[in-house]
C-alpha cells in the first residue's frame, strides 16, 4: 500500500519535528530532525513502567558536564548550560535516522539580545564538538525566534559558517528579512503556538499561512539569487500537511507523520494536494509589488518593527511574542529539571 506519507515524501523533503528516535526510527528515514523546548521538555519528562525518568543519564550526565564548563565562562548560568547540553544530547540521537541538519533551537529568553543569542548559538555549536567529536558541525542549525535582534543574530552566525532558521514566523516581513541575513531555513508557523496548548483552540487565520507559506516560497524564487529552504511547521492536521505538499520541506509531528503513514494515498483528493503552493498570479503580483519595499525594511529597523507591529492588524506580532512566551515557560521548566538533578 502506498501511503500519504510516500507521496508525501515524493512532493516534498520530510522532516521529523520530534525528538523521540523510536518514532523516526519506525517512520523514517529523515532529512532534518527540528526540536524546540516543548518537544524537548516532553522528551525529558518521559518514564518507564517503574516510574522513572526515561533520560536520568542523560540529565545526569549533562548537569556534570555543565559544572564543568560553568567555571570556564560567564554569559549563562549553570542551569542554561545545562539545558543546552541536554537538547543537543537529544537531537545527536536523531542523527542515525536522518540525513540533513538537526535543528537546535536557542534559549528563547535571549529572543531580544542579538549578542547573547550569538553566543548561545556558538555554545550549542561547541556542545555538539564536545559530545559527538565525530559528528560533521555542518549538520547542526541554529534555531532562532524571527525577532530583529534574532534574525541580526543570524545575520552575524552564517558569516561565521554557522547555519540558522529562522523560528516563529508569521509574516513576509519576517521571512524578507530571514533571507536578506542569509539564513538557510525558515519556519513559517502555519497555525500559533497556542493550538498545542489549548484544547479545542482553532487558529482562524490558518487558511492564509497556509498560502501565506507557497507565497513565501514563490517569492523566494522569482526573487533570484540564494533563498532559504522554506520549512512549514505547527501542523495540526494531515489535510495541512497535503494542502502544503510541494514545497521544499515540512517538518511533521509524531501523530501526524502515524496518521500519514496509516492513510493509502488511492483515497486522498488529489485536489487538495500542493494547494498552498498553487499561489495565484495576483497573490504573485502583490508580493512582487512590495519587493523593494521588503528590501528597504530589512535596512531599517525603526520602520521593519512598525510593519510587523500592523502585520494583520497586530495579530502576526501577537502571535510571535505568544510563541516566545510559550517557549520561555519552557526553557524555565527545562532549567528545573537540571536544578533537581544538581542538588
């Protein structure tokens, strides 16, 4: 039987959005493994049939290491160390069943320090050649909220040869920017954050970030020169997973990648395949209108923030800083975590 998820995988590069090597090893293989501090923290809360911690050793082993390196710089506390180590502990698990980059992401505190969250990027990166001395750096991706101070942060990380993606986009001002900084990726978030952490909420605005994503990428390509990999994440549904087949990558759940994998593809509408990339000449023509516009604002900082400030009447930045608080209240349960295991 052939399933969504091979057609999937013949429109599309699949990526895992999960952390879990059981579920990329029965639905794999991957191109990239993406990761935040809510997929991580779940990770981490895992216990076997005795009630125990799944990953203890690996908390364990992280917090020592953290004492360690701790003494040696003064730009994070033992806990944020702690952290780092820990998801990149996670994500090296991945490398076996997938190809591409594992995506790590960057504490989400530091979302409005461009420095800080250099730094924390390059501390990640160093994580990954202390842990895995083996593993090729060029396979690890920085992620990092699509803020300015972030998208400046990635700026700055690929003239040093470090890769990034731009996390929590919502906006063509957001993804302009992203691509004149020279970022490999960039995650337009199809659905807010909020739908993973509410029950019943709906995101009434789906229907344009799906199109909103083909929008993205169209314009990427008519726009020449070097864009970013366009990666739509925040699924909730196979039907947005197939309405967004077509374009370069998508990373998907664990219970979605299962229902793709369990749906024959001869019953799927293939009508409502690729919709988000059958992006409408006029669509085209008002994306291409604003171009040197997008351009101007990249330069502009002042005038970039007011334009993601009225991005849909506010809504787009609301659902940024909605999408940083969500991750920051996880980074903080992620940093108790290593201070249990410290005392």
């Amino acid at each position: 039987m052939t399933s969504l998820l091979d057609d999937l995988r013949g429109l599309s590069t699949v990526d895992c959005d999960t952390l879990d090597p059981e579920v990329a090893a029965r639905l794999g293989p991957f191109a990239d493994c993406t990761s935040n501090q809510a997929i991580a923290y779940a990770e981490l809360s895992k216990v076997d049939g005795n009630g125990k911690p799944v990953y203890q050793q690996l908390i364990n082993e992280s917090v020592g290491v953290a004492h360690w390196m701790y003494g040696k710089q003064s730009d994070a506390t033992l806990e944020e160390i702690a952290v780092e180590l820990m998801m990149v502990g996670l994500s090296l698990r991945m490398a076996p069943h997938t190809s591409g980059c594992l995506h790590v992401q960057t504490n989400p505190k530091l979302a409005y320090s461009t420095q800080k969250t250099i730094k924390n990027a390059e501390r990640i990166v160093s994580h990954v050649k202390h842990l895995a001395p083996d593993f090729d750096p060029r396979r690890i991706c920085i992620k990092i909220p699509s803020t300015w101070e972030g998208i400046q942060a990635c700026r700055e990380l690929e003239k040093r040869g470090v890769s990034t993606l731009a996390t929590t986009l919502f906006c063509l001002e957001q993804a302009a920017l992203a691509a004149d900084a020279g970022c490999r990726y960039i995650a337009p978030y199809v659905n807010e954050l909020r739908v993973h952490f509410e029950p019943g909420y709906v995101d009434p605005n789906k229907d344009a970030a799906l199109l909103l994503c083909g929008v993205i990428q169209r314009y990427f390509e008519l726009g020449g020169g070097k864009t970013p990999h366009v990666m739509p994440a925040s699924l909730t549904s196979i039907e947005e997973v197939m309405q967004l087949a077509g374009l370069r990558h998508i990373t998907v759940s664990p219970p979605l990648l299962a229902q793709l994998a369990a749906t024959p593809a001869a019953g799927w509408t293939a009508a409502s395949v690729g919709l988000a990339n059958k992006v409408s000449d006029l669509d085209l023509m008002l994306a291409d209108k604003h171009r040197a516009k997008m351009a101007e604002l990249s330069r502009d900082e002042a005038s970039w923030r007011m334009a993601v400030t009225r991005s849909e009447g506010g809504r787009n930045e609301t659902k940024l800083v909605q999408a940083i608080n969500i991750f920051a209240d996880m980074q903080d349960r992620l940093e108790e975590i290593a201070t249990r295991a410290k005392m």
